[in-house]
C-alpha cells in the first residue's frame, strides 16, 4: 500500500507541475505565432497614410467640420459635386511613396463622414455614384502599390456619421438613444462593407478608426475580427478594434519612453491636417521628419507619416519633396533602419539608436554635429570596428576609464569628422564581437589592487 501512496503522490506531483507549466508553453505556442504574423509589419518600419476624400475639395477638417457644427451636414456634402479625381495617378502615388522608403500604406476607404472611395453595392454614397469621380479609386491604388512591392492597409471608420441607422450624427444631435433593430442594420451593413474590401482587395492591413464612439460588445468586434482572419487569415488590425487588434497606434505625439506593446505605430500628419488643407504651411521640416522617424525606430516602432492629396488626385509639392527627400536619407541609411530592433535604453548613448536583428551591430543616430567625441556608456562588448553607414569611412575610437580590477566598462569614445556628416542625421554602425551586453550595475569600489 506504501508503495502505492507514493506512486499516487508523485503522479499528483507530477499533474500539478504540468498544469502551471503547460499554459506557459501555450503563451509561448501564442507569442511564437503572433511573431510569425506580424514579421513584415516589424520589420517594415516606415508606413505612408493617405486620407483622401470629398474634404479635400473645400480643404476643410474630414467629418469633423460638421460633426462639430462648423457648417453644416448638407454644406459638407456639398463637397461630392467637385470631388473629380481628375489627375489621379495610382502609379505614380505608389511610385511616390515606395520612393519615400515606406514598405507599406494605408488608403482612407471610408472616413466618419461615410463616403465609400469604392463602389460599395451597400450604400450609393459612394464616389462612383455621388462624385464626377464616377470610378472605384481603391483598386487602382491596391494594384499600383503591389506593382511597387508595397504591403496594403485600408482605413475602415466604424462609426458612419451619415447612415440613417447610426445613432449619432453631430456633437450635439443624435438620431436615436436606444433602437436594437436599427444597430442591427448597421452592424450589418459594416460587416458587409468590411467583407467587400477583404474579398475585392485582400488588404494586408485593416486600419479602424472610431472604436470609441461604442463597446466591443455593440461593434461585435470578437466576430468582426474573426470574420476578417477568415476572409484573409494573414491580415493585421491595428488597435482601435476595443481590444481585438495586433498593435499600438499613438497619434502625433511621439512616445517619450518606449510603450509597453511590443508592435506599435505612430501615425503623424506632416503638417497639422490630415486631408488636404490649402490654408495648412504648418510642415514640419524634413529634418524633424527624420528625426522623429529615427525615434519610433529606436524604441522598436513605426512611423505612418500621413500625406493628404488634393480633389483631382494631384499630390501638393511639399508634401511631394518631403517624400523624396525622405528617400534619400532612407536609401543610404537602409541597414540601420528595416528588419532593426530598438537600441539602447536611454543613458547609454545620448541618441537614438537600433540594432540589427542578431544584436551584433549596433547602430548610433547622430541628429546635431557633435561638439567633441561621442560616447556609449556601460557596453560590455568588445568594439571589433566602426563606420558611417551610407558612406563606409571606417571610424577610430578608444576606452576611456576602464581599471583592469573593476568589471564595469569603460567610456567608448568615437571621434566623428565633420566631412562624414549627413545633411540630415548621421549614422554610425558599431560592430560588436557578438550580441550586445550592457552594464546595468551600481558601479564597483575597489578592494584589491
């Protein structure tokens, strides 16, 4: 009998190990595949947004001006009779924003004003029907930017400001507070706009917007996602789904720390509007652009820089040379930008930085001319060599301040000459004799010498 209450107590041992083990190995199984499907994504770095539609006619704020009562909704929708797209030119945007660097875009199919770019069969309010556009202008761009090897995302507003079975309508009216039959037609009509673009265009990213206005529970967001997976089981949601989406999406303001999610996306507009706004020279210059660029990447994001083209299709000159010249910078300094990981924590090299995926090369982003040498802090590593990315000039550097008795590193030196410089930011690459190691300690005293 002894021998038999032992062999009990170690298969009960045994269960309950396996039962607190076992769910780790399935968050591994689970983090594994969530890697898998969002690689491209974290390796793609640089995104272009592209909001289009009838607000650029009057240059005025998309859905918002009427939802905020600055005019009102029959005035906004007058907009349609000149939306033409005249000058559209898919190619040349994909050209454009492959140019620019960006491994993918993201088009406005449907912004909260809810005039469909496509030609939706669920709504005549739509370009083809309302506009002289008179075409679907979402395929021809989904085409071009495959042509230009680019990944695709379409913007999806959930809420629809326009559709008689939406609840809310401006800030200050709504249509209904509480109708089941009416949100059930709606969230119809969403789910079969949604199964429209997914079948027509297979897009490789869905981009929401106007999650907040309802629970997940009202948007059926479980179901709405899993319908998605099924008409495109590689597509990647963003965030903005309540809680069913793959990755963080900050909006204009860069994170000052790196945010907790491990796939994020800062979208940012060039100058202060998203669609086009004739009265908007608020650009922010090509070297804030970068720098702000060099930021996300450093804390293992991505940038979505937003461009916002007129009504005949035409892209403004400014936002044009700052795409261009975008390219520049990101053509020369490609291998400390796509397939990085984020850098080093803050302290340890006063910039932003990234690593290449295997961590043995570092690479150093240096926004000003620098006054004296720079350093790098707490690198336990061996420094094999050092070079200017884009231009291949190998670079001297020493340690300073390293005791043989004492383990804590020594301050890495790098003497950069001014005639290596980028107009912009200049970037070094620091070859490491294998993956990085910090130095993260309280420092060493001295007991033996």
């Amino acid at each position: 009998m002894m021998h038999k209450y032992k062999l009990y107590k170690t298969l009960f041992t045994l269960f309950c190990s396996l039962a607190w083990v076992m769910p780790l190995f399935a968050q591994t199984g689970e983090d594994a595949a969530k890697a898998a499907h969002m690689a491209w994504f974290k390796d793609a770095k640089l995104g272009i947004f592209i909001h289009w539609g009838i607000y650029a006619v009057d240059g005025i704020d998309e859905s918002w001006s009427f939802y905020n009562g600055y005019l009102s909704y029959e005035d906004y929708m007058k907009q349609l009779n000149g939306f033409t797209a005249e000058h559209y030119d898919p190619e040349a945007w994909a050209g454009l924003v492959r140019e620019s660097g960006a491994k993918y875009t993201v088009l406005t199919t449907k912004h909260h004003d809810g005039v469909a770019l496509w030609d939706t069969g669920l709504s005549d309010l739509n370009v083809v029907d309302k506009t002289p556009a008179g075409r679907d202008l979402v395929g021809p761009f989904v085409s071009a930017a495959r042509e230009q090897d680019l990944k695709v995302g379409l913007y999806f507003s959930l809420l629809d400001w326009s559709d008689p079975n939406y609840p809310n309508f401006t800030r200050t009216k709504k249509r209904y507070e509480q109708d089941a039959e009416k949100w059930d037609r709606f969230v119809h009509f969403n789910f079969g706009q949604l199964r429209e673009l997914s079948t027509r265009y297979r897009p490789d990213l869905y981009w929401f917007d106007g999650d907040w206005e309802q629970s997940a529970e009202k948007w059926k967001a479980k179901a709405l996602r899993d319908s998605l997976l099924h008409w495109n089981p590689k597509v990647i949601i963003n965030s903005r789904l309540q809680g069913y989406g793959d990755y963080a999406t900050p909006e204009q303001g860069v994170p000052v720390v790196r945010p907790k999610e491990d796939y994020w996306e800062l979208c940012m507009t060039m100058n202060d509007s998203w669609g086009y706004q004739h009265n908007d020279h608020a650009y922010k210059s090509l070297n804030e652009i970068i720098r702000i660029f060099v930021e996300c990447i450093s804390m293992g994001g991505n940038l979505l820089l937003d461009i916002g083209p007129k009504a005949d299709g035409t892209i403004p000159e400014e936002q044009q040379a700052i795409l261009k010249g975008l390219g520049r910078w990101t053509k020369k300094h490609q291998d400390a930008i796509y397939g990085t990981r984020s850098g080093m924590p803050l302290g340890h090299y006063y910039g932003p930085s990234t690593l290449s995926k295997d961590k043995t090369i570092l690479y150093l982003f240096v926004p000003h001319r620098p006054n004296g040498p720079l350093v790098i802090k707490g690198l336990k590593n061996k420094v094999n060599r050092i070079w200017v990315v884009g231009n291949g000039t190998k670079l001297q550097h020493r340690i300073v301040g390293k005791p043989y008795w004492s383990s804590v590193p020594g301050l890495c030196y790098i003497d950069v000459p001014e005639d290596v410089l980028d107009p912009e930011v200049t970037v070094l690459a620091v070859l490491l004799d294998g993956p990085m190691e910090l130095y993260r300690e309280d420092g060493q005293v001295i007991e033996s010498n």
